[in-house]
C-alpha cells in the first residue's frame, strides 16, 4: 500500500493528487503541439490537430492538414485542408468537428473527416474577420462565441439550432481583451472580458462593469481565465503572479494563491471532481505544471515535452507527443483504503482478504476487529467504491476480492452495488483499451453524464458495431434499444459502401439482419436511395421480404411486389402528378408502397396524399412532425401546431385536439419567458419548463404556470423538492416546507435530502413524518434505536423486521434485544 501511493501528493490538509499514464502515444507527429491548433473532445474524446496554420514561415503553397486522432492516438482520419484559414477549432458535444474560419465561416467534420455541414456566424464577423473564438457546451447543447476585428462579440448558444446573439458593446475599447471566457449563468451564456485591471461582463442587454471580491491590489493585468467544467467556479492570473479563485458569479471568493510566476501561463483549467470540498487549478507553463488550491503550497510537476491540457468533469487529461496522463483529486474511498496506517475498515478488510489468500490467521484478527466495530458493511461498500475508482485491472480485481470476501460474512447485503459495478468496470475496461481509447472514468460513466446509450453512439460513431453489440448482449439490454439499433446504423453505414456491389451488400445485410426485431428495413433502402443507390434499395427491400415467409407468402408475392415497386419508380418519372395519384388510388398495394417511399424522401407529397384520402388522423401527426423538423420561427411552428388541432378535430380526436392546442399555449408562454426572463425555455416539456422556473429563482411564475396548465398539487411539490435538492438550496427547501402542509408528506424530503447525501438536513424532516413512515424515515437517517422504540410502540411485525435488518454490529445488539423483548412479551399477551 505504501508503494501504492508513492504518485500521491498532498494539497494542503484535506486532498491529494495523483497523475497517472492512460496511453502511450504512438502517433507519428511531424511538428510539435505548439505549431498546431489543438481541439480534445471532453469524456475522454477525440483530438484534432490543424497542422500548419497559416504560418508566415511557410511557404503559402503548402496546405495544412488536418488530422484526428483517438485519444489513444490511434489515427482517425487524415485529410488536406482547403478552404479558408482556421483561427479555431472545438468538439461539440456529439463528436461533430467545429473548424471556425477567419471569415466566420464554421465547417462541421464527422469523426472520420467527412465533411457534415457548415453555416456563417453573420454578415458583421463576415465583414470584420474572427480575431478569436471559443466552441463552449452547455445543457441545451454547444455553443460557438466569436470575438470580431471590431472589438465585438457574437454567439450562438447552440449551433444545431442556430440563433444568434450579438453581445454589447465594451465602452471605449479599443484593443482586443487581454483575455475572455464564456460564462453560463442562470441558463444563459455570457461573456467575461478582461481589459487592463478592468473585467466587463456581457450579456444579452448590457454591459457591466464587474469588480472581484478579495483581488489582492496592484494588479494591471489579467493574463488568463478558466470556468470550471461545471460553470460553477471561476480562476483569473493576474500580472502579479496572483491566482484568484471563487464562484462563477464573481460575489465569492475562495482562495488565492501567489505563485512567484508574472509570466502568462499557456493554459489554466479547473480540476476539482464532484462535491469534493477541495477546489483546485491546474496552471501550465512550457515546462512546468503547477496544481494550486486553498492551501499555501502547491504541487509541481516538469514537463519534458510539450503538452495540452483537456479538462474533465473529475480531472484533467494531460497528453504530448509520447504520453497521455490523467490528473486529479484522489477519491474519498481511495484515500481511506491506500493512506499509509490506514486503519479504515476499507483497508482492514483489504488486507484480511490478502492474508487470507496467503492462509495466515491474520486474516482473521482483521476480520474479526472490523465485525466488533459493527464497520463490516461499510467496509465492503468502501472496496466497491475505490474499484470503480481504479485505472489499473489488478487493483480493481484486488478490490472487488475483497468485497466478495467480505460479503460472506453479511447475512444481507444487498448484491446490487457489487454486481453493477463488475459490469462498470468491466464495460470500462473494454472502451479504454488502446485500440478503442475513450479513457472514461467510473464517475462520469455510471454519475448520468455520459449514460451507456451515449457511449454506445460513441461506438457507433467510431464504426466499432462489434464491440457495441458485445457490451449489448454482456447487459442484457432490450434489442430494440441495444443490437436492433447498432445494426440498423451498421446497415446505414453498409450501404454507403459504393466500392461494393449492389448484390453483395444487399446480402450482407440481410444474412446479419434476418428477423431482428426493431430494425427497419425501410429505413435502410430510404438511406441507399439517398446515396444514389437505387437498385440497392429495391435488393434490400427483397431481401428482407424474402426473409419472412410468414408475412411476405409465397416467392410469387414477393416479385409482385419487386415489379410494383420498380414501376412505381418508373411511372413517377412518367406521368403528370395528377395522373400518378389517380393511378396510386386504385392500387391499394402500390399507394402503400408509396406512402412508405414518401416518409423518407418526399413529406410534402405524403401531405398531398393525406389531403387526397381525407385521412385527418395521419394530417394531423403530420403537421405535428413538421412543426419541430422544419419551422424554426416561433410563429411558423404555431401555425403548423394549428393546422394539426384543426385536422385532430376534423378526425373527432379530441384529445389529441386539446393537447395540441395547450402545446401551442405552452410555446408562446415559453417564448415570453425567453423575452422576459433571458435563458431558454423553447422545446422544454411542461415540467422542466416549471423546474427550470424554481431553479431560476422564479417561484411564482412557477407556481402560475402550474395553475394555468392545472398541474397537480401533490406532482409541483415534487417537482419543486427535486429542484431545490439538486440546487443544494437547504434553506429555501425548509422555507418552502414550512409554507404549507405538504401534500406527498415529508418522507420525500428525507430521501431527496439522503440522495444528496445530506444526512443533517434529513434529520430536520424526519421529525415531521407521520406515524405510519416514521420508522422508515428514522432508518435512513440512521438512527436505528429511536426507530427500534417507535415500531414496538406501534407493535408492527413488519416494522419490527425493518429495524431489526438495520441492526449490525456490537452498536446496535442493545437495539436487537430490546425488539426480541418486545416480540416475546407480544406473544405471551
């Protein structure tokens, strides 16, 4: 264990942290990082380097390259540049590359290097050039913030749905900020500029002068800013070589920190992982890197190459010419088990599962000094923990061992946690091999940031099909959300192969494909018709048909609907439009077959067609579809969402009608808030629109709105509670349950506050519980003896059993006698 921690350094008191080595980088760079411009996608994502951007040194017939690379540097794709010079590059948050132009130009690459779209930040960045730019992610999506030859900024808060925003102008500035950095603030983006000792902040309104709290004085200069990944923390250099750290709203300050160094440093970014209490930065200079925090040292590392840093959610990646590293705070359960002279029941039971392999009695006095101090659980679920933690395979093998050893000694605890985390870790260790290298970590894997249905787009999107269906199959996920989709994008992306015959392809997807539920074929043939391929289209619709005898008869059927669909084909080309659709009318399985064709290639005729037969029904769902897929106007979506109610009355649906119509309510009301309020309302559903309202502080415009859309008491109360828990509000929590009787009672308030891991703030509503909850409530704030006292009152069986499955350890046999008492007192009345 000593040696263990010999990569460990202290920060301070409270943290430490360690650097170690995810990959050895094999890729064959001819220039070095400083020469390039360098994008690293977040959650252990791709790296882009633009190699020779429009150096003067050389000579201007030389084209640049842009080359991508997995973070392993496994080579993606290499490919020429040829459009305009590059003053940027960024990731979106689907892997998608941005490539900002000198001329406000954005050009989107896959990850592969195929070229995917492009659109102009504006005819003003057109005219002034990009001096700077800054690709940023937000919840709603990723943004793109442009700093023009003019001194003015412009931004799109989210580029798949492209609005733009140009910012205020800074009174009297005539020189471009000494630094700036985007902000996200109450859902809404802004802009952070320094200008000499001065720091603006833009918004959508206005420009406002800002002053840090607690800067030391003296300062001239602000050399550098980082956000941190949360948008919750912000770090400013300032030319005295000061590094003021505090809240992202600029009214607290954190720390300071003076490191003897006046030089701008090449990069700084946070590295703090979640609800850790210790916050630091992570400063870079061309030989040096210095982690700094709330403490009066720091740690510093020599860096022998040039290098980049990518911050993560729980770190900070590290890579260079030779090596990828990955630097952060060591977690709890890691520091508990590895600390030299831990005495931690993590650590014992470590080290009894190892003398217990070697066959030594040892292994028992451990064991058995853990099972006196009642800590045999949370030993367990510590090992569990610090697994999940661990890079190295070994270590997590070692771990787990542990755990199972120790589990034989509980009666019940529950397999869950250690059966979730083998598969984790086991689904983490396959995506962070070198020849797939996405370096994930437990935290951001299993914490809801990146969901396994992302990581599997992730494959996906890398052309990895197998391995996707591998872990698939490995967590028994449903076909239709698991192999059925992967196949279905491998089918896709087969068809695109344009150096395979029509023939070959068409088989391969039929002989990989069969019978499997959920997958389209449909889908399929649309995809090949798009790429040109229309006799591909026809093989695979065959094929597919040809795969069900049970639906598509006999082999006679199947060429009769081979030659209807080729002469739909041809007569399409041949008739007039009005002569084509009369022809379809009395052809029930031609009009079928159309109808299919139309849903991927030609909506406006599906409309024509609806409109032909009088089907309201479909016209409706129709209109509905069309107001999100292609009106990006307000007002343009309404009216689409009016036609459809219309269509929805005319089919005597009521309720679609009614629904339609508070949806078209719900979108202009949104539209207000957004006018009113700033942030982004448009496209929530009514309940994030209600969350995102108490979250911004707007309590009764919430409160409004779920009387005009007659939302449930009992349903805005939880709403609320999850709003306010997952702000860390306490105080406003206790107001709001003190405004009125709560209608879902105050057990919510306990769990909510428990999931938070906020045992103090539990305890404060567990008093509040009714009879019938009081003893569940008294169990998961862990006080197991008043629990014990309430269910003997109440003289529950099954509250009895509750306590007494809570009852473990020397600690609480007191406890387990006084039920027993109970029960045999019980019986003998």
């Amino acid at each position: 264990m000593d040696c263990y921690t010999a990569n460990w350094n202290p920060l301070g008191d409270s943290a430490f942290y360690r650097k170690y080595e995810l990959y050895s980088m094999d890729w064959d760079l001819k220039e070095e990082l400083r020469d390039c411009l360098v994008a690293a996608a977040p959650y252990g994502g791709p790296i882009a380097l633009l190699r020779n951007p429009w150096r003067k040194e050389k000579a201007a017939s030389v084209r640049p390259v842009l080359d991508i690379y997995s973070a392993s540097g496994m080579p993606l794709a290499s490919l020429l540049w040829k459009s305009g010079p590059v003053v940027s590059l960024g990731w979106s948050a689907e892997e998608e590359l941005l490539c900002v132009q000198e001329d406000g130009a954005v050009l989107v690459y896959g990850l592969h290097g195929d070229f995917r779209r492009h659109f102009s930040m504006g005819n003003e960045v057109l005219q002034n050039r990009v001096l700077d730019a800054r690709v940023f992610h937000t919840e709603f999506g990723s943004g793109v913030a442009i700093l023009t030859g003019a001194h003015r900024f412009t931004l799109s808060a989210n580029v798949g749905d492209l609005k733009l925003r140009r910012m205020p102008e800074v009174p009297g500035l005539q020189s471009a900020p000494s630094c700036w950095t985007v902000l996200c603030q109450d859902r809404v983006a802004h802009i952070l500029l320094a200008v000499g000792p001065d720091l603006y902040l833009l918004d959508h309104a206005a420009c406002s002068a800002v002053t840090l709290p607690g800067l030391a004085p003296g300062v001239s200069s602000f050399l550098q800013m980082a956000v941190s990944f949360t948008y919750r923390h912000l770090a400013l250099f300032t030319d005295t070589g000061y590094i003021w750290m505090g809240t992202a709203s600029l009214k607290e300050k954190l720390c300071e920190f003076n490191c003897n160094i006046r030089a701008a440093p090449k990069q700084m970014v946070w590295c703090s992982r979640p609800r850790s209490k210790e916050r630091a930065v992570v400063v870079a200079w061309e030989r040096r890197l210095m982690v700094v925090g709330d403490a009066s040292e720091s740690i510093q590392f020599v860096l022998d190459e040039d290098s980049y840093l990518v911050p993560e959610l729980d770190g900070v990646r590290i890579f260079s010419r030779s090596t990828h590293e990955f630097l952060h705070e060591v977690p709890a359960a890691s520091e508990e088990i590895f600390k030299i002279a831990s005495m931690a029941p993590g650590a014992l039971l470590l080290e009894a599962q190892k003398e217990y392999e070697k066959e030594s009695q040892k292994a028992d006095e451990y064991l058995r000094e853990i099972q006196e101090l009642g800590q045999l659980t949370q030993a367990v679920q510590q090992c569990i923990e610090a697994a999940g933690h661990e890079h190295q395979p070994d270590m997590q093998k070692s771990l787990l061992r542990a755990a199972s050893f120790g589990k034989c000694f509980l009666d019940r605890f529950p397999p869950d946690s250690f059966v979730h985390m083998c598969q984790d870790l086991r689904v983490l260790n396959a995506v962070r091999d070198y020849h797939i290298g996405i370096p994930l970590t437990y935290r951001k894997y299993r914490y809801k940031q990146l969901t396994i249905q992302v990581l599997l787009d992730r494959l996906v999107l890398r052309r990895l099909y197998p391995l996707a269906i591998q872990i698939c199959e490995y967590l028994r996920l449903p076909e239709v959300q698991g192999v059925s989709r992967i196949l279905a994008h491998w089918a896709c992306y087969k068809v695109q192969q344009k150096d395979v015959s029509d023939e070959d392809v068409a088989r391969a997807i039929n002989q990989k494909l069969g019978d499997t539920p959920g997958v389209s074929y449909s889908d399929i043939a649309a995809r090949a018709y798009g790429c040109g391929r229309t006799e591909l289209a026809i093989k695979v619709w065959v094929h597919a048909q040809g795969t069900r005898p049970s639906r598509a008869g006999t082999l006679t059927w199947v060429r009769a609907r081979l030659e209807v669909f080729t002469v739909l084909l041809h007569l399409k080309n041949e008739l007039n439009r009005g002569d084509f659709f009369m022809t379809l009318r009395n052809q029930p399985m031609a009009l079928s077959l159309y109808r299919q064709f139309c849903k991927h290639q030609e909506l406006e005729t599906l409309k024509d067609l609806y409109n032909q037969d009088d089907n309201h029904q479909e016209l409706g769902s129709f209109h509905i579809r069309a107001s999100y897929a292609a009106e990006e106007r307000i007002e343009g979506r309404v009216a689409a969402l009016q036609t459809a109610a219309d269509a929805f009355y005319k089919a005597k649906n009521e309720f679609a009608a009614k629904a339609t119509e508070d949806q078209m309510r719900l979108l202009r009301l949104q539209r207000r808030l957004e006018d009113e309020l700033g942030g982004q309302f448009l496209d929530l559903s009514l309940h994030d629109t209600v969350t995102t309202l108490i979250l911004g502080g707007h309590n009764k415009r919430a409160e409004q709105l779920a009387r005009d859309f007659r939302i449930p008491d009992k349903r805005l109360w939880w709403l609320k509670l999850t709003a306010l828990a997952d702000l860390e509000d306490w105080e406003e929590l206790e107001k709001f349950s003190k405004s009125k009787k709560s209608p879902i009672g105050y057990l919510p308030f306990v769990e909510i506050c428990i999931k938070q891991h906020n045992k103090y703030e539990a305890k404060k509503y567990a008093s509040r519980v009714g009879p019938e909850q009081k003893v569940k409530a008294l169990l998961l704030v862990g006080d197991v003896a008043q629990a014990a006292d309430v269910a003997i009152e109440h003289r529950n069986e099954a509250e009895l059993s509750l306590v007494l499955s809570h009852c473990t350890g020397a600690t609480d046999g007191a406890t387990a006698d006084k039920i027993q008492r109970a029960r045999a007192q019980a019986q003998k009345k």
